[in-house]
C-alpha cells in the first residue's frame, strides 16, 4: 500500500484545498493500492523554530502543538502533495514553521542511526510533490514550488512533477485576480482555460508522484540486502517493509 498525505498549507478553506481535493481524489481513481488522507493546518497551532536544540537529543520538540500530530504523519507517508496559496512570494507562516521545525527536529530523531560525529539526514525517499496558486498570474507560483523542492531535497526526498505542458516543476494556478475562496471551483465549472489547467495539473502531479513512489518501493525491496548496509537508507527500507492494513 502507498501512503498518500495531502497537506493544505492555507489557513482558509478555499482555492488550495479545492486543487488538493482535484488531486486526492484523482489518486482514489486509479485503482491502485492506496491509503489517502488530507490534512489542513487551517485551525491548528504551529509556532516558529526558537533553535533550542533540545530536539537534537532525542528528536521530539519542546513546543506543545500540533506540530507533533503533523510530524508523525508525515513521517509515515510515502508521498507528500503540498497544496498552497502564494504569500508574499512563498508560502504560509504556518507551513514554514512546520518546515523549520521538521528539519531541526528529524535530525534528532535519527541520531542514532549515524556516527557520533555525523550530522545527518536519512535519505527517506518520500515522493513531493507541490500545488501553488495565487490570485494573479505572475506572483510567485514557480518561486513557491521551487523553495518546495529544495525542502524536498534536504529532506533526503525525491521531488515529483506532472506531465507537460501544463506541469513544469509542479501545478501552478491563478484565480484571476478574484479573491473568493471558490474562485477556482467556479471556473472550472464554468469551463474556464486557466482553471482547468490547474485542475489537470494537480490530477497528474498526484498520478506520477504515486507512481514513483511504486517505482521506489520496488526499487528498495529489490536491492535492500545492499541498501541495509548503508544507514542512510534505514527509514526508507523500512517503510518499503511496513505491512499496512
């Protein structure tokens, strides 16, 4: 089974849970073996990075949030789609404290698995893949999914995009320059181009990433006699592993 973790990054329901709605269910369509959850940080708690370190010693942050709810889920998943609204040229403050803390904090949670005197991170192999929208066209969709790939890559993960040409580096779309929250929902239903092509875009962005997370689980269980020498690889193997219900 491949575990499939949508996260809305915005802290209203609107455009992108309607693109990570388009996408989630277009994983449940292709009859594969699949588990898909949605998760939303609208509502939830998710404080900045303070760098106290503390988490370097065992891997659990000090902060009392829903981060920890969060974390455990995305540690679990084999694919990661982010769906998110272009703030300032990026994303959300929500999501990019979640992102800090992630980082600092699996450094600790994997400690263990290395030397005492490496600083790393295991190369988990999760499939990423990102979703931004924006209410204009040129407002940061591609600088949004590109600082995503680069939290994909040092995170030890593989980013993923949909088919061209509507899918470059990830699914971008544009509400028009309206700011209701079902902009896009309404211009997809009334046959608008840019709408559909987000909507495409989403659909094959969450197609391929679930196919290449099959492409890696085979690929890890093939070669895992090699690869279980290698502690970098630990977590991922393991998940290939995992029998799940």
């Amino acid at each position: 089974m491949i575990k499939v973790l949508g996260i809305c990054g915005s802290p209203r329901n609107g455009n992108s849970k309607f693109l990570l709605e388009e996408a989630l269910a277009s994983v449940k369509l292709l009859g594969l073996d699949t588990d898909v959850e949605y998760y939303s940080i609208r509502g939830k708690k998710m404080a900045g990075c303070v760098m106290c370190q503390a988490c370097e010693k065992d891997g659990i942050c000090i902060i009392k949030d829903d981060y920890h709810e969060l974390l455990q889920k995305w540690v679990e998943a084999d694919v990661i789609l982010y769906s998110v609204p272009v703030y300032h040229m990026g994303i959300p403050a929500q999501l990019k404290a979640f992102i800090d803390r992630l980082g600092n904090s699996l450094f600790g949670r994997y400690v263990n698995n290395f030397p005492a005197d490496a600083a790393t991170l295991p190369k988990s192999l999760k499939v990423i893949g990102t979703i931004a929208q924006g209410a204009h066209i040129f407002s940061g969709q591609e600088h949004t999914i590109t600082d995503m790939i680069n939290h994909t890559l040092i995170m030890g993960c593989v980013p993923v995009a949909g088919d061209m040409w509507e899918n470059y580096i990830g699914a971008g779309g544009w509400t028009s320059n309206e700011i209701r929250r079902d902009s896009l929902e309404k211009q997809a239903e009334e046959g608008k181009t840019d709408a559909l092509v987000a909507v495409r875009a989403s659909r094959s962005l969450a197609k391929r990433a679930v196919e290449m997370a099959m492409i890696l689980r085979a690929g890890a269980l093939g070669t895992q006699e090699y690869l279980r020498k290698e502690p970098i690889y630990k977590p991922f193997v393991d998940r290939a592993n995992e029998i799940r219900e």
